[in-house]
C-alpha cells in the first residue's frame, strides 16, 4: 500500500531527464538565444540607421546627421544641428559648411585657415584617410576656445574636409563635429557613427 | 490517485549523492564578495593607499594582469581550500576559468565589437544601452557562459550534484569577468589602480552570481524531470537580471549618488550576496526534497525484500515466539521399524508444507 507520504510526492520528477528529453531542453535554449540575438542584431541596425542625410550636389554622398538632433538655421553653413541632450554651455554639434576650394592641397591649408579662423587653436591630429566612394579626405582634430555666454568653453572638434562637383565646379566640403571638451568622450560614439556612415577609414 | 509505480531507474544513493551540499562553493563566494567590499571600503576610507606613481613602468603590465586576475583568484583559491574533497572536480573549475576567459576573446568580443558594433551605438542614449544589454549583450555573454558549461562539464561524470551547475556556472562566470578586467586594464582609458580594483572587484561579483544563477538552471535541469522551457526560462531571467544589473551600475558610476567611488561596488556587492541567498535557498529546498524521496525510496525498497524463512525462524526465536528445545536422541533402528519410519518422515513432511504455507500466507498479508 502507498504510504501516506509517497502519496504526495511527484516520483518521476526526480528522474533525470531521458536522452531526448535533454536535446529538447538544449534546444530551447538555443532558440531563445537566437531570438534574442537575432533581434539585438535588428536593433544594432536599426541604431546605425538613425540618420538623415543632407544632400549636397547629385552623384554626391549624402551627410548623415542624427534625426534625434535639432537643427538650427545659420547662414554661412549648409547644416548645423545640436544633440538636445547636451548639458554644456556648447551643445554638441554637427556643422556642415561649403566652401570655395582653395589652390593649395588641403591638408595644409585647411589646418591654417581653421588656426585663423579660431581663438587659441591647438591641432592635435591631422590624417588623410578615404570616403566610402573612395575620394581622399582630410580628418583634423583640433581643440580651440569658444566664447558662450561671456563663458570661456574648451571646445574639441573634428574637421572631415573633401572635395565634391556641385554641377558647376569643385568645392570644398567641412563636416565639424564639435563638443565641450569635457563632454567629447560621451559624444564619441555619436561622432563616431558619422564618420563611420561617411565610410572614413584611417590607415 | 497515488502514484503506486515501479521506478527502476530511481536509487536512493543517486538521489542522496545529488542532493549533497559544497560548503566550500558557499564560502568562496561569500569570502569573494566581503573582500571585494572591504577593500573598496579601504580605498574609500584612504586605509589603503595603492601607490600608482611607485610602480615602475616595465612592471605595470604586470600589476594590470593582476589586478584583472585577482577576483577570481580569490574564489578559486578559497573554494579549493574549502572543497578539499575532490581533487577532480578543483581541476574542472579551474579549467573552466580558463577556458571561459580565453574563449571570450575570440568568440564573444569580436562579435560584440564588429558585428554588433556596440561602441558606435550603445551609449547614444540610455535606452538603446538598456535594450543594447538586453538583446545583445547579456545574450551573447550568458549563452557563452551556457555553452561552456553545457559542453564543457555537463555530460561529464565532474557533474553529479545538483550544487555542481551554480559552481560550473558562477567559474564560467568568473572567466568572462577576467577577460573584461584584462580589456579593461589593457585599455587607454584605464584610469588609477584603486578604479581598476573597484571596477575588477564589481565585474567579477556581478558575473560569478549571474553565472551561478544560470548554473542553478543546468543543475536542476540535469537532476530531475523539468518543463521544456524551465531552462531556457531561466537563461531569460539571467538575461534580463544580467542587463538590469549592468545598466543600474553604470548609471550609479556616472551618478556617484551617495559614496562616490564606493557606490557601485556596495550595490554590486549587495546584488551578489542577495542573489547567492536566493541560489542557496532555492538548492536548500531542492537537496531536502531529494533527501526526503531517498529516504521514502529506502522504506520501500526495505518492505520489498524478500523475507527468509530462516530470518523468520530467528526472529521468532528471539521474540521468545518459538520454545527450543534440544531435539530427543533418535530410537534404535530396526529392521522391523521400516514402516513407522516412513509415516515419520511423511509427517516430517507434511509440517514442512504447513510451515512454509504459513509463511507464504504471511508474505501476502505484508
């Protein structure tokens, strides 16, 4: 006779599981994996497809700048846009400016127009590396002195400058990034995208 | 209706070498994890002091790695120590360790740096880092971590507790802890030794109690008849722990809400030992139910035996059921006796019968 004890107790879940038992356990757990990978890997494209594109000139590349951004009007540039969440007296920033293209090569006299043109410039890096299509570009990286609201800010930027035909002739083409020098790490990864989407590659 | 089944492949001895505890996995983990605390507290407090400019620089390679590698050093050695009993498996955890960190190297941070390309796009904002660890990261680490462990010790004979899946697990753990740490300290951003120690102490807690958790999973699913899902069920809520734990200490290290530096490694510390109380609780509870089904097993297989009669007899005997008296020396035999010796031996017999009758009747009633 079952004892009183036994007739509670659920026997056959202390049996390991069976062979096939064991596989199907395994395999369920590589399909929540999958799907959850598959779907992160959705995700990380999606990310890296966040942007709008400024077009300048057809048969040109497109500028991409984040759609979550705010634009502002300015003159002078083709696209200025300020990342929202920015904390600093100089919001993070993306300009794009065209430009007449200037006789000399442009890496050197990119560098000496940005030294004219900005308040206590120092370059930190100059590079020419490559766009998507294969057009040569010059990546320069500078920290300068911005006056916002009678405040000093130290500001660090990158300058991608190449050439593109507008239909009528050569121009020269700046895309600046610039942040706060204490906020360039954490805009990084966002300056990074860019450039990234821009397809520059640095030996 | 009760469950009156025959379970062959069921023994008391499998169920009872299952449900044995490892003390020394316990206190590893608990000395692992006040070390940890204490000697953020020291940083903290300025007892001690870890002399970053004193350090030559052929040596500071050499000061990295051990920093990487300390945490989990720590609960290697305490667990050898406190798990003197088998030789076996202290090899296994170890290689596991090992295996685990260098694996991670060329599997899950080449895919998290150039297929996911998490640097460009995790911390654009704080939501696509949280769904960033929830879908990629988490994922990717806690399946390694299932993988190794699945493939590595689960089939093996190192296997036979149902304790053994959280410490595989929490080693396994440990393993992608140490290859973060050694990414880390090797990293330009490194910043001073007493960072390093903070964030190597708060890697390694966070990743040995999620490992063990998932463990936890394995071990169960190893032992006893579970749901299809229970296991990947239980991969799922490591995930989503996993990416709440991640995302809430890098939000209290950006914050320093209350103690700075220290923050984040008291709720680490905190998160680990709270998440060890559950992992305990929970295999206490299952090492009682499988005691508890050995001991019933043991009843059952005592009542089964079949009885000898000789047994009986003694047990009769011992009762003082059964009177013995010396048997009477036996009559002279005569030729003329041939008769009366044949009934004898017929009544012999007949008694014989009756007396395993008895017993045979009495074998029906138990």
């Amino acid at each position: 006779m079952t004892s009183f004890d036994e007739a509670f107790v659920d026997v056959q879940a202390f049996q390991p599981p069976g062979k096939w038992q064991a596989r199907a356990n395994n395999l369920m757990v590589w399909l929540v994996a999958i799907m959850l990978l598959v779907a992160g890997w959705f995700f990380s494209d999606w990310m890296m497809s966040q942007f709008g594109y400024l077009a300048l000139a057809q048969d040109e590349p497109g500028i991409p700048y984040p759609v979550q951004w705010l634009p502002q009007p300015a003159h002078d540039l083709a696209l200025q846009v300020f990342d929202p969440d920015s904390a600093s007296l100089f919001p993070a920033r993306e300009e794009v400016a065209v430009l007449p293209l200037p006789d000399a090569p442009l890496a050197i006299t990119w560098p000496e127009i940005r030294q004219q043109q900005l308040q206590d410039y120092h370059e930190q890096e100059r590079l020419l590396t490559t766009l998507t299509d294969g057009r040569q570009a010059l990546l320069l990286t500078y920290t300068h002195l911005e006056e916002s609201d009678n405040t000093p800010v130290v500001v660090m930027a990158q300058d991608l400058a190449f050439v593109i035909n507008d239909g009528r002739a050569d121009r020269l083409v700046v895309v600046t990034l610039a942040a706060d020098a204490h906020e360039w790490e954490a805009m990084a990864p966002a300056f990074e995208r860019i450039l990234q989407k821009m397809g520059v590659t640095t030996p | 209706m009760p469950p009156n089944v025959s379970y062959p492949d069921i023994r008391a001895e499998d169920l009872r070498r299952a449900a044995r505890n490892r003390p020394g996995f316990w206190a590893a983990s608990l000395i692992t994890a006040t070390l940890g605390i204490l000697a953020g507290i020291a940083i903290f407090m300025g007892w001690l002091i870890l002399p970053d400019a004193w350090i030559p620089a052929q040596f500071w390679p050499l000061v990295q790695i051990l920093l990487a590698l300390t945490p989990a050093l720590i609960w290697l050695i305490s667990f050898s120590i406190g798990n003197r009993t088998g030789n076996g498996m202290r090899r296994a955890v170890f290689l596991l360790w090992l295996v685990t960190a260098a694996l991670y190297f060329v599997t899950v941070n080449p895919l998290t740096a150039h297929v996911f390309q998490l640097d460009v796009w995790l911390y654009t904002a704080w939501w696509s880092e949280l769904l960033g660890r929830l879908l990629v990261i988490a994922p990717l680490e806690l399946f390694f971590i299932y993988l190794v462990v699945r493939y590595g010790v689960y089939p093996t004979s190192a296997f036979h507790t149902l304790t053994d899946g959280a410490i595989y697990g929490a080693a396994a753990g440990l393993g992608v802890a140490t290859a973060l740490n050694l990414l880390s300290v090797f990293s330009p951003g490194f910043p001073d030794l007493s960072q390093g120690v903070l964030q190597s102490c708060e890697q390694a807690l966070g990743y040995v109690a999620l490992g063990a958790l998932l463990g936890y999973f394995m071990g169960q699913e190893r032992f006893r008849r579970t749901n299809t899902f229970y296991l990947a069920s239980g991969l799922l809520l490591t995930v989503i722990l996993h990416a709440m734990f991640f995302f809430t200490l890098n939000v209290i290290q950006a914050n320093d809400i209350f103690l700075q530096s220290l923050d984040a490694l008291i709720f680490a510390g905190v998160f680990a030992i709270i998440l060890f109380a559950v992992i305990y609780w929970l295999l206490h509870r299952s090492r009682r139910a499988f005691r508890r089904m050995a001991a019933l097993l043991e009843i059952r297989e005592e009542a089964n035996k079949p009885k000898s009669l000789l047994a009986d007899v003694m047990q009769m005997v011992e009762a003082e059921q059964l009177e013995v008296r010396p048997s009477p020396p036996p009559p002279p035999s005569s030729p003329g006796n041939d008769h009366d010796d044949e009934d004898e031996l017929e009544s012999l017999k007949k008694s014989w019968e009756a007396l395993i009758a008895e017993q045979e009747a009495g074998h029906d009633k138990l």
